[in-house]
C-alpha cells in the first residue's frame, strides 16, 4: 500500500458521507487559516504527510510549512500554516494531526535512542512491531528521527527466528531449506538468523551460508563474546528487551546493529494543535 492509498482510505474512514459538523455551522464558501502548534518538544516529524493529507481533501488548499520534518521543536513553535476553505481545514484537521503527532511520537523516541548510542559503529534499527496500514509512516519517522529500517515486511529479507528454527528440525535445516527456496523460486534475498544460545550460534557458524546474526536477548557481556567468536564473518544485530538504559552497553560491544520494537509499538504520540487564526 503506497502513502496515497494510505490517506485515501483514512479520510474515507474519517469522513464517510461528509463532514456534517462543518458542512452545518460554516458557509460552504468562507476561507480561513490555522497555525499548527507544538505543545510539546520533540521531532518533528510527518510535515510532508501533512500537506498531502489537506491537498487531498482540497487541492486548492495553501499549505506553508515553518520547520522541516526531522527539527526539533519546542513549546510554542509554529510548524505550518494552511489556508483556504474553513470547511476543508477542518474536515482534513484530525487526519494531519493523528498522522503527525504518532510520527512525532515515534522520530523523538527514536533521536533519543540514537543520542545515547552516538560515538559507536552501531546502526539503530526498527522492526515489523508497527500499526497494521501504517508501517510505511511509522518507518519513514524512524529514519527521520535518524535511525534505520529493518526489513519492511515478510516479503524483502529471509528472516530465521526461533519458531521457524523449531518447525524446521534445527538451524541447519532450516538454513538449508531458506536457500533450496531461494534457488527454486530464483529469489536473491539476505538471509538472517536468530540464535538464542551459543550453542546454536556456534551450529550458524560451523554451517555459514548467512548473512547476518541476530543475537538475541544476550547480555551485554554475552554479546561481546559471541562477537569475538564471530569475528565480523557476518553482520551482527542484537535484540531482545533492550531500553533507553542499556543501550548504550550493547553499542560498545561493536555489534553492527540494533533492534529496537519500542521505537513503533511503545511510543508516545507528541502533543501538537491546529489553532484557527484571524
């Protein structure tokens, strides 16, 4: 599903037969402007989704953007101006702001990830914990709140974990099966594998045939020697109840990425308003 479709379908959900509270109380040919205002700091973030969001409502809407997606915003700061008819401001008001405080939400908790793990090798990354119908926004707010995406979806990387381990007879078996799939079906994709043990990163590593490592629910200290055994034959992801206080210890280890779930699916919607203005 692209971003159009997405908004497409929300405002059908939205408006349904028509905006009946703004079509009753407002001329249908009286303009007006509003003013989107913080109230809350943070990142900023779905200016862009903003826009298209009063274009499809209205494309004869003017939209003026102050701060660029990805700026941090304080209490106060003014974000966008949009003018043009008052009804459709208002019908496209609660669409643009719920697109856009989630996003906010989740491009702050993402920066202050990054914060803590700045100075390391360690690439930030999200995971497949998103809204239903609204992953391609809550993965857009990651990389604008400067981390990363994971796979998008079960269709762009092979992705080993546990369950399939354990459906499959083993790590190499299912390791096996992952590339007799790949060659039959003439697909090129990164296989990664989640181990929960040094026994079964050590099965990874006498087998090979990966791409990547998730190490999954190590300590730090584990992690760093699981990374010595490693020795950078393959790309390292560590994962698995990792917080705003222990990030930082995972990072050192030099593990080449981290996944975070929390970034879509345990955040925190930014506080913003659209304020009419005269």
């Amino acid at each position: 599903m692209t971003i159009d479709e997405i908004i497409i379908k929300s405002l059908e959900e939205d408006l349904g037969d028509g905006d009946h509270t703004s079509l009753s109380t407002i001329p249908k040919d009286s303009s007006g402007k509003a003013q989107l205002v913080a109230k809350e700091d943070g990142i900023i973030a779905g200016v862009r989704i903003a826009e298209m969001v009063y274009k499809q409502v209205d494309k004869n809407t003017h939209f003026r953007a102050f701060i660029k997606d990805g700026s941090p915003i304080k209490v106060g700061d003014i974000i966008f101006e949009v003018s043009g008819k008052s009804i459709s401001i208002l019908s496209a008001e609660r669409l643009a702001l719920n697109f856009m405080q989630r996003m906010s939400g989740i491009a702050t908790t993402t920066k202050k990830y990054v914060d803590l793990i700045a100075g390391t090798p360690t690439t930030l990354l999200d995971t497949r914990k998103t809204t239903p119908l609204m992953r391609l926004l809550e993965k857009e707010a990651v990389k604008i709140g400067g981390g990363d995406n994971h796979r998008m979806g079960l269709y762009d990387m092979i992705m080993i974990k546990d369950n399939h381990v354990d459906f499959a007879g083993g790590i190499v078996p299912a390791i096996k099966a992952c590339h007799e799939y790949l060659d039959k079906n003439n697909k090129k994709l990164k296989i990664e594998i989640e181990v929960r043990s040094f026994d079964e990163l050590q099965q990874v590593l006498d087998f090979g045939q990966v791409d990547r490592i998730m190490l999954d629910n190590f300590n730090p200290t584990d992690l760093s020697k699981a990374l010595q055994l490693i020795n950078k034959q393959y790309e390292t992801e560590a994962s698995g109840g990792i917080t705003f206080e222990s990030i930082r210890k995972y990072a050192e280890t030099g593990v080449d990425y981290i996944s975070v779930g929390a970034l879509t699916h345990h955040i925190k919607s930014l506080d913003l308003s659209l304020k009419a203005i005269a």
